[in-house]
C-alpha cells in the first residue's frame, strides 16, 4: 500500500466528491435547458428545481431532444456544425456528431433509432443513425428550420424557410423521398403533432394565431388565436388542454384543442421560447429567453417557480423517467385524479408495466391498437401487462375516454 500523506488524502477524497456531486444531487428526473449565448446546457433536477451541473456544448445551441430511453441528450450547435450527445448518467458531453453547417431544429423516431437534424446552412435533412453515430442518409430541403416526425413514424414534416417558398416539406421516413409540400404564405416557426398524431400545430411569423392541420388530409382547420408572437404549440398525451408559449406577452395559453379558443394564460419570464411538460404531467417547464431563467408553471394553479439559468435560454428538455425503467426491471403507472401517472413511459422489450388505481372511482385501460387492457379497474386493484416488442402503444380510459396516456417500449 502506498502511504499517502494526510493532506493530499484530504484531496482525493474531496476530488473524488466533487467529481460524483453533479449527477448523484438529482434525485428525480432532470431538465436540460440550452442557453445559446453561453453555448452551455443547464441541467436541472426537477425535484428540487436546483441546477446540478452545467456544461458546455456546441456553440449556439439551438435544438435540444432526450432520447426516449432518458439515456442521451442531443444538443445541435447551430453556430457549429455538431449535434453534442450528453450521458444522462455523468451528464457530460461524450461526442460531437458531425452534421453539416448549422443546424438547429431535431427530431426522434419513437425507437430512439433515427435522429433527425434540421442542417439549415447545407439546405438538407440528415438522417442520424444513433446506433453508429454518424449521418447515414439526407434529403434535400432548403432552409430547414424545425422538424416533426409524425407518432407513427411514417412520415417527417419540416419546417422550410427559404425566403419566397415558405412550406412544409413532407419526407416519407421509409423511402426517404419528398412526397409533398404544403405551401405556406409566411415563415414557418414551430411545428408540433399533437399526443396522437392527427393534428399538426404550426406557429408563422408575424402571425397571432396557431395554425391547425389535419394530419390525415393535410387540410387546415381553424386556427386557435394567441396574443402576439406564439412559438411552440402542443397537446401532450394525459393533458385535456393544448399550450403554446406567447412571447409577446410572456405567457403560457392553454387552450381547448376542439373549440380552438383560450382556458386561460399562465404569465412566465420574458420572451418565453420553449416548453415541456414534467415526468410527472404536473407542471410546465417553460424557457425564457428574455430574463435568462426558466418558469416552472404548477398546471394545478399553484405557485410558479423561477430558476435562474445561462444567457439567452431557447430549448428546454424534460426526462420522462428518473431513471430508465429497465434499472427496476418493471415499471408502475399510477391512476390518481383522474389521469395516468406519468402519462408517457418508456420501457425495454420484455419488460412488465403495472397499472394501480389510487382512485376513488374505477377506471380502465385500452389500448389504441388492441393491445391487451382491462375494461374496469377498481379501487385498490392492480393490472399488469408485458410489452415483448418495440414500439408506441396509445392508451386512454376505458371509463373516461379524456384520459390519454402512452407506453413507448425501446429494443432492450
Ligand atoms: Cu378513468
């Protein structure tokens, strides 16, 4: 044994802290918010609403996705020409993923298989194999700004803003061809598909409203008017209202996704960018690129938080689990005041997820594809059901059909 002196062991014990203190502080899931002046990424516990690292990353972050396993964050430099890939276990920066010139928005298949990035400076869409870690395939767009891949996989819609042929530009996820565009008359912003798949929420430029489009007929419906200046507009599954962040007045609306008219606005910090919804479907998670913080809005009218983060904070990314339900070997979904706790989870193939209801009144749970539920679910009563293969299962209530919720299985 080597003798080491009492003050240097001192060190070591305390380099030894310093190095697990990030990563072991965050108890529950964790939050990345990309600050794009500082070109670094805050990760923040959501249990405790305290930041527990912070790193750097490629410059000007400006697109930022979890994969659905929770494992890898993906952060695109648009003042780069790199997707930074972040371990959720050490949160640090483990590659840099060569994409082309400037890229900003991205997307995921639901397999976590297929990284989509927005190269806007090469006018194309690279397809990422995140296996192999590298551009395995693109597709010509001009100008490509955002993207949003359809729930079933099948087909991509990108955001094209070059100047004069504004448009969403329909990519066939298979064939990797462009199968149609839809025109549009002002810039395209942020496009979203709703939890399941039929509608598509479209932010423009200079335009106070959210643009509504049947994703089956790709026809427009009504649009759902904002104050000025909407960004990012979705419907997440377990939520019965719609919300986009309004920058002009910094707020978060929620709105009736049928009526396509205002519930009610939720003031946040100035400029608001981004959002997403916690783990547990209870609060907003809402960037504010304005005040260089981030408002964590408590959706059952509680108290907003404020955390401050880096300079000019855009996208911000929530995990849906704390840790990859595959660590357990099972994961529990909870039925509690009438919605499915947490709404959206992610298991490996193989694995068992087990339904409990805390409820006072009965509930159930049908799948959308006819997998295997059960119609009533009493008080006190548990069921279980084990997903053998990859893939995306929609479930709502069998009691009340507003209760949505989902079950993403990953290759194990
Ligand atoms: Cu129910």
């Amino acid at each position: 044994m080597i003798a080491i002196p009492g003050f240097a062991r001192i060190f070591v014990v305390l380099a030894a802290l310093a190095a697990s203190a990030g990563p072991a502080l965050a108890a529950g899931p964790k939050a990345y918010v990309g600050n794009f002046k500082d070109s670094t990424v805050s990760v923040i516990d959501t249990g405790s609403e305290k930041v527990v690292a912070t790193l750097p990353v490629a410059a000007g972050p400006d697109g930022i996705l979890i994969a659905p396993d929770g494992r890898s964050v993906f952060v695109s430099g648009s003042g780069a020409a790199a997707v930074s890939e972040i371990d959720t276990a050490t949160d640090r920066v483990t590659r840099g993923i060569d994409v082309g010139k400037g890229p900003q928005g991205l997307a995921m298949t639901a397999d976590g298989k297929w990284l989509l990035v927005a190269v806007n400076g090469d006018d194309r869409v690279a397809f990422v194999d995140t296996s192999a870690h590298g551009v395995s395939a693109t597709v010509p767009v001009p100008k490509p700004h955002t993207i949003a891949i359809r729930p079933d996989g099948k087909q991509a819609y990108v955001a094209s803003q070059e100047p004069g042929h504004f448009a969403l530009v329909v990519i066939d996820m298979a064939t990797r061809a462009v199968v149609t565009q839809i025109p549009l008359d002002k810039p395209p912003r942020d496009l979203e598909f709703d939890h399941d798949g039929k509608t598509l929420y479209l932010t423009l430029a200079g335009v106070s409203a959210v643009q509504v489009l049947d994703a089956a007929t790709n026809q427009w419906g009504a649009p759902v008017p904002t104050g000025v200046s909407p960004h990012i507009a979705q419907h997440f599954a377990g939520m019965a209202s719609g919300v986009v962040v309004v920058q002009g007045p910094g707020e978060v609306m929620l709105f009736d996704p049928a009526a396509r008219t205002a519930v009610r606005s939720i003031p946040v910090g100035k400029q608001p960018h981004w959002l997403d919804l916690s783990a547990d479907g209870r609060k907003l998670w809402v960037s504010n690129e304005g005040s260089n913080d981030v408002s964590v809005v408590d959706l059952a009218g509680g108290p907003t938080h404020t955390v401050a983060v880096g300079n000019a904070p855009r996208k911000v990314a929530v995990q849906r689990t704390a840790q990859p339900a595959h660590a357990a070997g099972s994961a529990h979904v909870t039925i509690r005041n009438f919605a499915f706790e947490p709404a959206q989870i992610t298991v490996k193939a193989g694995q068992t997820v087990t339904w409990r209801n805390d409820d006072g009144a009965p509930h159930g749970v049908a799948f959308k594809d006819g997998t295997t539920g059960i119609d009533l679910l009493l008080p006190g009563k548990t069921f279980a059901q084990t997903f053998d293969k990859p893939g995306v299962h929609d479930y709502v209530c069998s009691v009340h059909a507003y209760m949505t919720a989902r079950v993403t299985v990953i290759a194990p």
